[in-house]
C-alpha cells in the first residue's frame, strides 16, 4: 500500500510539473497558406510569421505562421488584379474579422461552403437545408448564377467572334476560289473541247477541294495546337494568373472540320459552277 | 455512202446589246469519212462558228447537224461530249495544251478520260508521238517546245482516240513557214491515213492543198471548190 501511494504522489507530480511547463510555453500560431503572387511580392518563405489586420493602419495585428503556398484559383473577373491572398482557418477568420465590443460577432457568419462527398447530392442537400432551416438560401456553387454569368458572356462572345471569323474566311475563300478557277479557264475549256462533261469536271474540283479544305482545317488546327502554348504562356505570365485562355480540344477540332470542309467545298463549288455552265467556246477564248 | 457529218440549213444567231448578229445563215454541208475539207474566208464571216457546231461544242439556232447519222441537236450535253472524246479530234490556233502535264501526257489524258487501259494508252502515246516526230520530248512541258512541235502535240492529242474527223481552227496561225509547212504535211498525212479533216484557215496555201474549199462570207458559203 505505501508502495501505490508513493506511485500516485509521483504521477501527480509529474503531471502538474508537465502542466506548468506547458502553460508557460507560448501557444503554437494559427497556420495559414499564402498565394503565390503573395509569397513572391513580400519574398516570403514557408515556416515565416505573417501579421495581419483587418484595419488599413495595420492596428492590432494577428499573427501567423505561413505553413503553404497555394495558386489562386484563376477568375476571369479578377484578369489583372494582384491574387494577394491568404488561406486561413475559418474561426482565425472571424477572429480577424471580430469587433471585440460585440461579443457576438466572433459567432456570425454570411456564407460558408460546405463539402459534400457525393456532388450528385449537392442539389439534394441544398434543397433540405433551405427547407429545414428558414431564411438560409442553400445552392450549389455551379448553381450560382452570378458566378456563371461572366463565363456565359465570354462564352458568347467568343461565339459571336467565331461566327465573324468563319463568314469574313468564307468570304475570302470564296473570292481565292473565283481567283483559282478563272486561271483555270482556259483548262476547263480544253476539257471540256477533249470531251470530258461537265460532272466529270466537277467531280475532280469538288475532289480537290475536299482535299483543299481537310489540309486546310488540319493545318489550322495543327498551328492552333503549337500555338496553345505560347498563347497560354504570354497571357499568363502577362496577367500572372493560371488562367487557360487557349483550349484545343477534340472537340473543338472536330466542329472546325465539320464548319471547314462543308465551306470549303461549298466556295469551290459556287466559284467553279459558273465556270461550268458557261459554253465551251467561250472558255477557250479571251 | 453515209456521210459522216450532214449540216442542214444551220443557222446561229448571237443576241447582243446592239441586236441579234447573225453569225450562220442557211448553211447546208454534207462531208464523208476521209474527206479532206478547208474553210476560208475574212475575219466574221462565221468560219470558226461552223467549226464549232460541226464539232458539236455548240449548237446551232435553226437547221440541224447528223454527225454519223445522230441528229447532234437533240443529244445531251454529255452526249456530245461523249462524241467529242470518241469522234472528234480538235487543234487550234494557240494549241491549248495543258501547261502543267509533259507532251506524252498530255496525249494520255483524253484516253484516259475513254477509259483505255494504261498499257494501251503508254503504247498510243508513243506512237502518236513518234507519228509527229516528237517522241524525244514526250517528257518536256509546253513551255519547253517551241511553237511547231507545241502544234504536232496537240495534233498528237487530237489524234488519241482515233477519231473519225479533226478539227483544225487556224492551225498554222502563230507559227512560221516552215513549221507550218511541217503542219500542212501533217495535217496531209492525217488525211490520206483516214481521218476526215476541216481546217479553217487565213492561209491561202494551206487551203489549196485540200481536194474540197468553202469560200464563207457574211455566215454563207459564197463559193465551194472541188479538185480533182
């Protein structure tokens, strides 16, 4: 018995000696990530002390160790501002952000998002929160409709851009075309005097212009796809974003062969139908 | 015997802004297999318009042309193409060679377009080329012949299919005298192989050596030949 007591008296000294060199330990600092446009304004480094406010006289700072450094994720609305940020926990948020005279406000929140593990619930869990909790608005992030209303609009203008570049590069195919074809006079009437008819002949200009326009598109998007990069490269190093402007993908080359080929055997077709109808005699004479 | 070509009353008229142009004007010819034929007359007198309805490239406004007992008028145009091809051989004043093909390939392309298989066609090719003494430059392009041997290809051309008629527009027209002596005695040899030729022409020699001569002016014949 003595020999239990002496055992318990020694436990409880350790502990409370253990708690008094813990209690006069500094507590360890609140961890936050730091984007990388920040790291590299303020050459800081991971393991550094960070002090922050949330006044602009930088009063009453909160300090920090920088365990991170993270790429903004890019905004096409934000092309061109600095992406000076940090990540922190949610409760140094507020207490960052806390008024100390409203005990309250270390405890309120406008927004916060919410990880579900199956994203196909998320407009299952959005509805219930709305219905189980009055006056809380709950959607899905893709749902909202402000963020997609910039990506409609570019997506619009990019389709407005499109539609002008395919009708002024039909109109210009076209007029080469009329070009080509009116050197060719003097061939098509010779054909024609040997006695080859005239769907023979346009079955060798449509055939060629088949092959004009597939060399055509795949060129195109042959020099599209060597050019991605470097487009990519210049725009992000000119607005220091991860942003991708350029974005070549099945797809797209796809619909550029389907848009292309049909234009391109339509203008051959159209410039070399006139050529065709016209007499024979006519052809050979200037 | 049948004639090869029977043109009655043709007549052409060409509708332009300052009225209609009677270019051919009750026009009636009967030609056979073999016969040698020579067009002349002053510039607008319609030699060139006959020869283009007689080659059935275009059609004439009123009468009508048999070629080989078909009535030309009421064939398709791919009809007369087909005529063209198979019948008809034509040479013309400025050759009209393909710029981009050799002179044998040249000679190849309307056999082709028949359908003759390419052994046959690579023999007729140098055998045409040889009948115009030109078997040397089979591989050199127009822009490499001079004016004389640019004709004996077309000649050659003309000849692929062995038609049945050549048709020559002005044939010795851009070249010298000497080769277009050489043509005349081509054009002869064509003949009296044959072929039934119709050369139009300015050249007063060259229109004596046909045994037949049409005089044309104002789209009528005003005078027909014979030698004997």
């Amino acid at each position: 018995m003595p020999i239990r007591r002496a055992v318990i008296a020694l436990t409880c000294a350790v502990t409370a000696a253990l708690s008094a060199i813990l209690a006069s330990q500094p507590a360890p600092l609140p961890e936050v990530l730091v984007s990388r446009q920040l790291m590299e304004a303020q050459h800081l480094q991971v393991g550094d002390t960070l002090r922050l406010s949330s006044a602009a006289s930088g009063v009453d700072p909160h300090v920090y160790r920088i365990v991170g450094e993270y790429e903004p994720t890019p905004d096409p609305m934000r092309l061109g501002a600095a992406r000076l940020e940090v990540r922190m926990h949610l409760p140094d948020l507020l207490a960052v952000e806390a008024n100390p005279q409203n005990p309250l406000d270390g405890e309120t929140v406008d927004a916060i998002n919410v990880s579900v593990t199956n994203e196909g619930a998320g407009s299952d869990v959005a509805r219930r929160v709305s219905g189980a909790i009055p006056g809380t608005a709950a959607q899905r992030t893709s749902d909202d409709q402000r963020r997609a209303a910039p990506f409609v609009v570019l997506e619009r203008f990019h389709l407005a851009i499109a539609i002008v570049t395919v009708l002024a590069s039909s109109v210009f195919l076209l007029a080469l075309m009329l070009m080509l074809v009116d050197e060719r006079r003097a061939t098509v009437g010779v054909l024609r005097l040997i006695g080859f008819r005239r769907g023979r002949i346009l079955q060798h200009v449509l055939a060629e212009g088949v092959v004009i326009a597939i060399t055509g598109a795949v060129f195109g998007i042959l020099l599209s796809i060597g050019m991605e990069g470097g487009i990519n490269r210049f725009f992000q190093w000119r607005y220091d974003t991860a942003l991708v402007f350029v974005r070549i993908t099945p797809s797209v080359a796809l619909r550029s062969i389907a848009i292309a080929v049909p234009l391109g055997v339509a203008s051959i077709f159209a410039s070399s139908w006139s050529l065709l109808r016209a007499e024979v005699f006519a052809l050979t004479r200037r | 015997m049948t004639p090869l070509i029977e043109a009655r009353t043709l007549g052409k008229v060409f509708p332009m802004g300052g009225g209609p142009v009677h270019a051919l004007r009750d026009i009636s010819l009967q030609m056979c297999a073999g016969e040698y034929l020579t067009i002349r007359g002053p510039s607008g007198c319609g030699k060139s318009t006959l020869l283009h309805i007689l080659g059935c490239v275009d059609t004439p406004t009123s009468g009508s042309l048999l070629f080989d007992s078909r009535d030309v008028g009421s064939l398709a145009d791919a009809e007369r193409s087909e005529i063209r091809l198979r019948s008809i051989g034509f040479v013309f004043q400025r050759f009209f060679l393909l710029p981009m093909l050799t002179a044998a390939e040249n000679v190849d392309v309307p056999q082709a377009e028949a359908g003759v298989p390419k052994a046959d066609r690579r023999r007729r090719t140098m055998e045409l080329l040889e009948y115009v003494g030109l078997a040397h430059r089979a591989d050199h392009r127009p822009s490499q012949l001079s004016g004389g041997e640019a004709q004996r290809v077309a000649i050659a051309r003309a000849l692929a299919n062995r038609p049945r008629l050549l048709l020559a527009d002005e044939p010795t027209g851009e070249l010298d005298r000497a080769n277009g002596e050489h043509i005349a005695e081509l054009l002869d040899r064509v003949q009296s192989d044959g072929t039934a030729v119709v050369v139009v022409t300015h050249d007063g020699a060259l229109a004596e050596r046909a045994p037949r001569r049409l005089l044309m002016r104002d789209g009528r014949i005003e005078q027909e030949e014979f030698r004997r």
